[in-house]
C-alpha cells in the first residue's frame, strides 16, 4: 500500500513558493466576478475556494492560437516547433477540479489514439496537476449527475480537504512523488485520524452534490430525438457566439492557416481555436455548407459532444463543469437540454438515498 | 533543403516535387508529384479512395484524393480543382516546384473485399478523381474482379475529366461497359443528354453480386441511390465516397464530423448503411 499523507492548507502556498524554482506555476485567482487559472508569482494569490474559472484549463495544452511550423519560403526548408514546446519550462497547475481533470483525460483521448498530436502531448507530459477535490457543489456545474465528480487518475497530487484545515493528499504518479520531495516536512502520512477525516469528507461530497439527470441510455435517446421540436426552439434562442464551445474544457476544435511574415520568405502555420457553432466551419468548395442553418450547428454541438464523443471515444465530452451554462447569453443550459430529451425519451433519474 | 523524416510529428509534410502538370479541363489539372526523399518515394503506398494533405508553403493546405494507382508505382497523381487559396497556388505551380504532402489517411476501398465482385461506378464531375484510382487498379488486377461497367456524369463535354482513358482506354479493356451523359446539351456531342441518373435507362444493371461506388457532387448522391435501391441494391453494396470540409486529416480538427463519425478516420468511403445512420450525411 502506498502512503496518503496530511498537509495543512495554509501550508500549500509553501509548497508552492518551493515549487517555484522549477516550474511555471498556475492556480485559481479572482477577477473582477469570476476567476481564472492565472501566472502565479505569489502563491497568496490562490484561492482555493473558487467556484468555477471562466476559462478552462485546455488553453495550457491547446493554446488559443500556436504555431505548428515554420516554413522558409527560399529555402524550401521546415521548422517544426516541436522541439520547443518540449523544451518549455515545466508547468504545475495547481488546484484543479475533478471535472476538470476528466476533461484532460477526454482530451488525452482525442489527441492521442491512431494519429498522436505532439504538441499536445508535449505540454501534457511537461505538466503537473494539484488536484482539488470538491467537497461542496459549485453554481452551475453537475458533475454527479455526469459521474465525474470522483477521478481515480489524471492528477499527479489530489487534495481533499478535511477537517481541521487540512488537505488528505493522494499521490498519483511518479511527477506527484516529485512534489513531494519538494514538499518535504510539509506533508506527514496520513494517521487513522486522517483516514477517518477524509471518509467524513467523502460522506459530506456525496451528501452534498446534487444529481439532476442520468446518462442511462443516452445514445439511444440521441438517436430518437434527430427531429426533437426542442432543436428548432432553441435553435432561435442560440446566436451562434461560439462562446459555449470556447469555455468548454472539452471542445477543440480548430482552425489551421498559414501566415506569412512581411519579407514574404517565411510563413507560419498556425492553428486557433474554431468552434462548430461558427458559419464556415462546415463550408467547402463549390460553396456548399453542410450545415448552412444556425440551428443546425447547435444541435450539432449536442450530438458531436454525446452521440460522438461516445463513438469515438466511449465517453461523452461533457463533465458537467457548467462554464457554457453560466456564460450563453442565451441561458441555453446543456444540462436542462439532456435533463429534458432524457425525461422524454426514457425517464427521470432514480436518485438513492444519500 | 533539409527536412527530418520522422512520423513522431504527424503533421510534418513531406518535401515533393511536382513532375508533370497536365490541364484536364478548364478548372482541372492532373498534377504528378515525386517525394523528394528516397525512403519516403519507396515505402510511399495508398488504397485507391485514400487521400492526401497537400502544402502550399505560407497559403495553406487541403486534402485531394489520390487518382494513380497503387498497382503503378511511380509518380504520386492528384486532379485537381481550382476553387480557391490553396487550389489556385497549386495551379500556380511550375514543374519542378516542391510542394509538402502527408498522408495517406483515410480508410480508401477495401480492395480485397470487392473481390469477384461486379462493379458499377458512377461519378459525377470530379467525382471521377477517386475513382479513377479504383478502376485502374482493377485494370491491372483484371481478373480479380467481375465486370466493370462506369457512368460518367459532367455538366458540359468540355468539363469531362480523364477523356482519354473515358473514351479511348475503358471501353476497350475486356469486359467493361462504359457510358457518358452531359447535363446539357452541346452542338459537338454525339452522345446521352441528362443527369447521371438517366444512364439507368441505357445500361440495364443487375444488383446480383454487384457493388456500387459513387463519387460526386453532394446532390448526386440522395437520386443516384434511389435508383440503385429501386434496382435491389442493398445499403451494404453501394460504397460512397463523401466530402467534407478538413484541416488536420487525423481526427483531431472536428471539421469533418458526420452525426458521430469522422469522415477523414472513418471515411472518405462509407457504406450507403452506415450513411443511413449518419444524419446530415448525403
Ligand atoms: C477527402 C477529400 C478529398 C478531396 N479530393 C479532391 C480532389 O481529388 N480534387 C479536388 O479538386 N478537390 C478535392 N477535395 C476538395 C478540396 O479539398 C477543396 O477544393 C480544397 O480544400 C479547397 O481549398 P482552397 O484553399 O483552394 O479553397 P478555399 O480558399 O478554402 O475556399 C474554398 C471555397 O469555400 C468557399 N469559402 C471558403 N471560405 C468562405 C467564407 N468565409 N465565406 C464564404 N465562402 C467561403 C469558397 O466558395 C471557396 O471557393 C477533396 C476534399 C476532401 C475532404
Ligand atoms: S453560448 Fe449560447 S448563444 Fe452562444 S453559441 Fe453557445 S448556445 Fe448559442
Ligand atoms: S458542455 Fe458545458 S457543462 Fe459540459 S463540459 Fe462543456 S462547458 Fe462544461
């Protein structure tokens, strides 16, 4: 059996001031009304009593926009960015949800598989991953109700808090076990007491997170509700912003195009983020858009992010983290939409007693 | 000119050179390319119905389907349609100019599976890039396989692609039937006058042991079908090769994504069942 161990909270932002010295180091802090996973040059910038961020955590493997390659245009020569992602500073992101956490796990699987993406890989092998289990529930997310509440991988240290201040940590990797080399004094195993404090905990998460829908059969209801009236309805509220797709931990879709420099003789390939919900994304030559009406696009969003993602990779693309809910100017709400193709389509959740 | 080979960066392209550069029709050109490097041009192969990615350095790139055949080694072919940035630079091209090119990707047709089988292709304008790999490959295997018969659909005679080996080369190799129809009508043109579709009323097709591939515009597809299932064609037995919009060819940009599946991983070529399945598709 290996060890779990106690660490006071307060003394987290010593482990990440010793951190320091080797890696990048990103971690919840508050701005304006909501927060962000920020650049953290003072760990009392923390909060790790954060509801949600805005932004989630796939702009530090699949940045906004990145360039692939270069090309010298004269020389007729390639250069692949590769070798300098890989040799980017080492980043630690510290306090990551558990929804979260199994947003990089769906990602792992859409970047690797058959064709591996190497710079996503690169920036996920050369991060390491606090994780924060949340014992109370946030505004908008529903991670129960989705299972992704409880991740059994995908972080390096996960921290739970318990009583007294402090955090029970699980180590889950060798890059962990570096942390806590630099943790040192900081962290002491864990005693009976501490196995006891962390099951009160679970008992109180369990106790606490509600559960508002259930994924039992999903696919088959995806497939009845093709012509689902609820698709033309929301299809009028929808305006195709794209911001659902851009906070979302999950979608990553993109945009490849080559930008030339000034002096004509080199040009970048680049990539951005994209969106489905945009006009052109399905436009091809000729021009034929295979999906030229705006409602079209948003329900392709649902069918992509559950019907798809279930094909592709065994599990849907939602973890419940409620970013799209909070910020659709719409007030389209992902979860309201499956709650409701569910209750139709094949019943309400049977929710077990605590 | 120097250019790592590895496959560790997926995206890397391939350094090529375009060798021959034929004019098809007025927007189509057949351009031949050779990979520069020796290991890529030796371990370079394809399934006919596979694609490319191809780079025009600082414009961008986009996939083309391979119209040479495997069973002829040799120069890498693509026909080629000039319709915006990327396709206008490669018409750009002289020969000799190096292009970048990655792939195979896709899944092609299973040619082991046609096998013994009848074949009725029919293709609409461009269309014929693809398939045009597949009949040629059946041309080398000829006794592999059952009968060929081909329709060949255009808007006008002059917007036929291939008119060699439409007229003077698949007629005449053994037991291939081979029919042409233009949309409209033109003073040169001896021949059928009407959509593809009208081509059912010239050829008489038999379903028994018969495999369908079609590859065209998108509205060729939903009448093209109809008349295949009308003659007994099962899902199964027609083959489709479809289009969509692509960046990555690997699966990972989403742009090709068909209800639940990816037309770059799981296609270009899918059944007419699976395309059933598939909402939006055709
Ligand atoms: C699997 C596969 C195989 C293919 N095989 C072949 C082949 O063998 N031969 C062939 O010729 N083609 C083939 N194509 C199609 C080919 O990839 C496209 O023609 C090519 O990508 C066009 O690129 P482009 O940069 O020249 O055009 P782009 O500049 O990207 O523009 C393409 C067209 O899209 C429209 N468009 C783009 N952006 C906008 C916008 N913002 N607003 C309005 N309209 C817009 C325009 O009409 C424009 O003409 C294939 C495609 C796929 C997916
Ligand atoms: S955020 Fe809301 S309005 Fe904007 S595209 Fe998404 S669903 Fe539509
Ligand atoms: S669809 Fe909405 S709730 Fe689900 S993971 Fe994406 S942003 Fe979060």
């Amino acid at each position: 059996m290996s060890s779990t161990y106690i660490m006071k909270r307060s003394d987290l932002l010593k482990l990440v001031q010793a951190a320091m010295d080797e890696y990048d180091i990103y971690g919840p802090v508050q701005r304006r009304t909501t927060w962000v996973f920020d650049k953290i040059d003072d760990p009392s910038r923390i909060d790790m009593d954060y509801d949600n961020t805005m932004m989630s955590l796939k702009k530090f493997f699949i940045p906004s926009k990145e360039v692939m390659m270069r090309f010298n245009l004269r020389e007729m020569s390639i250069d692949d960015s590769l070798p300098d992602v890989k040799a980017e500073r080492p980043q630690l992101l510290v306090g990551v949800h558990a929804c979260d956490i199994h947003a990089l796990l769906f990602l792992d699987r859409v970047f690797g598989g058959k064709y591996v993406d190497p710079y996503y890989v690169a920036r996920r092998e050369n991060t390491t991953i606090i994780g924060l289990n949340c014992i109370d529930p946030c505004k908008h997310g529903f991670c129960k109700s989705v299972n992704t509440h409880i991740v059994n991988e995908g972080y390096d240290l996960y921290l739970t808090p318990i009583t007294g201040d402090k955090y029970y940590v699980h180590v889950g990797s060798p890059k962990g076990d570096r942390l806590l080399t630099i943790a040192g004094k900081l962290l002491r195993e864990a005693t009976d007491e501490g196995h006891e404090a962390f099951k009160a905990s679970m008992k109180h998460k369990h106790e606490s997170l509600p559960v508002g829908l259930h994924l039992d059969n999903i696919n088959e209801t995806f497939d009845m509700a093709w012509d689902d009236p609820i698709w033309a309805r929301l299809g009028e509220e929808c305006m195709n912003c794209g911001s659902c797709a851009l906070v979302c931990p999950t979608c990553y879709c993109y945009d490849v195009a080559d930008e030339l420099d000034l002096s004509l003789s080199n040009a970048d390939r680049t990539r951005k983020w994209s969106t489905c919900l945009y006009h052109d994304f399905a436009l091809v030559a000729g021009p034929h858009n295979f999906r030229e009406d705006p409602p079209a696009r948003l329900k392709y969003r649902f069918y992509h992010k559950i019907r798809g993602a279930l094909h592709d990779h065994g599990i849907i693309a939602c973890t419940g983290c409620g970013r799209c809910i909070e910020h659709c100017p719409a007030g389209i709400s992902v979860k309201d939409v499956v709650y409701e193709l569910q209750k139709r389509r094949v019943g309400v959740p049977v929710v077990k007693g605590g | 000119m120097q250019i790592t080979l590895t496959r560790e960066n997926e995206y890397l392209p391939d350094l090529a050179k375009l060798m021959k550069k034929t004019k098809l029709t007025e927007m189509e050109s057949l351009f031949e390319f050779e990979f520069l490097d020796n290991n890529v041009r030796k371990y370079f192969t394809y399934n006919p119905g596979q694609f490319v990615q191809v780079s025009i350095f600082g414009v961008g790139e986009a996939p083309f389907s391979v119209s040479s055949t495997p069973t002829r080694p040799g120069n890498l072919e693509l026909g080629i349609r000039q319709t915006g940035n990327v396709t206008d630079a490669i018409h750009n091209l002289n020969v000799g100019d190096v292009v970048g090119i990655r792939g195979p990707y896709g899944n092609g047709f299973s040619m082991d599976k046609l096998c013994g089988k009848n074949l009725l292709f029919i293709a609409g304008g461009i269309g014929m890039v693809p398939l045009r790999s597949v009949i040629n490959y059946i041309m080398d295997k000829r006794d592999d396989y059952g009968k060929v018969t081909i329709f060949y659909g255009a808007c006008l005679p002059d917007e036929r692609v291939f008119v060699d080996e439409l007229e003077n080369v698949w007629p005449n190799a053994p037991d291939v039937e081979m029919h042409q129809t233009v949309d409209e009508c033109h003073e040169t043109w001896q021949g059928n006058v009407g959509v593809v579709t009208c081509l059912f009323d010239v050829c008489k097709v038999a379903s028994e042991n018969t495999v369908a591939i079609i590859c065209g515009p998108p509205v060729m597809y939903k009448f093209v079908v109809q008349d295949l299932m009308k003659l007994g064609f099962k899902g199964d037995d027609i083959l489709l090769s479809l289009e969509r919009k692509m960046q990555c060819g690997v699966g990972k940009c989403a742009h090709c994504q068909i209800g639940h599946k990816l037309t770059c991983i799981d296609g270009p070529v899918f059944t007419f069942s699976e395309v059933q399945r598939l909402q939006e598709a055709i």
